[in-house]
C-alpha cells in the first residue's frame, strides 16, 4: 500500500489555527471584497458546471461558502476537511439553517472517504495553491477523478499576471539575501503546467475564470470527467 500523502503544513490546523482562518476572510474591507470576489467566481463555475445537486466541497475549511453552495435549494452538502478542528468550528461559525443541510466528512484529499463517482461536483477552493510536487498534484486530482461523477471545481495560482511576475522577483531577492530557499507552501504554477496535469489526471478543461485578468494570480478551473 502507498504511504498516504500528507502535506506539511496540514497539521497546524488545531482549533486556535481553525479560529483563526475562520477570522482571516472577515478581516477588513479588502479581505471581505476579496471574499465577495471568490464568491462571484464560486457562482459563475458552479453555473457552468451545470449546477450540480451534490456537491463535496473538499476542504471546507471553516465552511465559508457552505452559505453560498445552499443557494440551490435542493442541493445535497458534504463539507469535508482534514482537520477536525476546522469542521468543528465550521458547524458552529456558519448559519444553523445552512449547516443542517451540510453532512460532514473528516478526510484527506488524497484519499477520500467515498466510493467511486460518489458525487457531481468536488468544489475545491485554495488548497493545489499550496501543492508544490506535480507527483502529489497528480495523485490529488486523480483521487478527485475517482470520486466526482462529472465535473471539478477548483483554485489556485498561475502566472502570465502582475502579481506573479511580482512574487518571483520578491522571491528571488529572497534567495539572494538569505541563501537557499527555505519553508514554502505556497506556489505560482505555470497554466500549461497544470492544465497538463488535469488532462493527465482524467479531465478536460471546460473553461476558467479569473480574479482579475492580467493582474492577480488567482484562477478557477472547471473540468469535466472525460
């Protein structure tokens, strides 16, 4: 049996770091605007992807668009996280009308606790941001392709923006002022990088969206299942 993938910075989520991350996304206008962002985007992929009635939104988190996935009235939840602590704070932080209709999941990404096609969507926001090997890229959207009947929704950080172009520079004045390149888990991802490895996983690209064209890296693919 292969040795379960288990990112480094997965384990810092105890109850004071879910508190936290609940905070962060309420933490002033930009981050709310911000949020509001995400928010359009999540709607406008959902959309495209046909409005799926079953949805695994993998990880949760502290459940902040559990509101916005029960805007369709007839759609079934599983809010799923690695971390317990997260999920705990999910079910009390977000609305009780909303979490009654959330059945909770605690599992790792790469390896998810329901069978095959199990779901319609997997909606999956800020975590391949976070996945610097293409091995684990790729062991992670292959799980995904396992478990979605039809369609994926999901985050992350690609280049050809300002932003980008900005976090290399910062990067490489980094590495000139203290040596080699230490601790990182967050990572900017050439698109024809990983719109390879989708298609190496399963999927086709159906379309994707944009934070802000040209200037923030942040974009949100759908696939579809092939």
């Amino acid at each position: 049996m292969a040795t379960p993938i288990k990112l480094e910075f997965s384990e810092k989520y105890d109850e004071q770091h879910a508190q936290e991350y609940l905070l962060k996304h309420q933490d002033g206008v930009a981050r709310r605007m911000s949020h509001k962002r995400d928010e359009q985007l999540a709607r406008a992929a959902l959309a495209m992807a046909g409005e799926p009635g079953l949805v695994l939104d993998l990880p949760c988190g502290a459940g902040r668009f559990w509101p916005l996935l029960a805007e369709k009235p007839n759609r079934v939840i599983i809010g799923a996280d690695n971390s317990a602590a997260m999920l705990k704070i999910a079910t009390v932080a977000q609305p009780a009308e909303v979490v009654k209709r959330v059945q909770p999941l605690q599992t790792s990404a790469f390896d998810i606790n329901l069978p095959d096609n199990a779901v319609d969507s997997i909606f999956c926001m800020r975590l391949l941001h976070h996945i610097g090997e293409s091995s684990h890229r790729l062991a992670l959207l292959r799980e995904f392709q396992r478990v979605t009947r039809d369609s994926v929704i999901v985050s992350l950080w690609v280049d050809g923006n300002f932003k980008a172009w900005k976090r290399k520079r910062m990067e490489v004045r980094r590495k000139e002022e203290f040596g080699q390149e230490g601790y990182q888990n967050r990572f900017v991802l050439p698109a024809a990088t990983v719109e390879e490895e989708f298609k190496q996983a399963g999927f086709r690209v159906q379309d994707h969206l944009d934070f802000f064209p040209l200037y923030a890296m942040w974009r949100v693919y759908v696939l579809r299942k092939r």
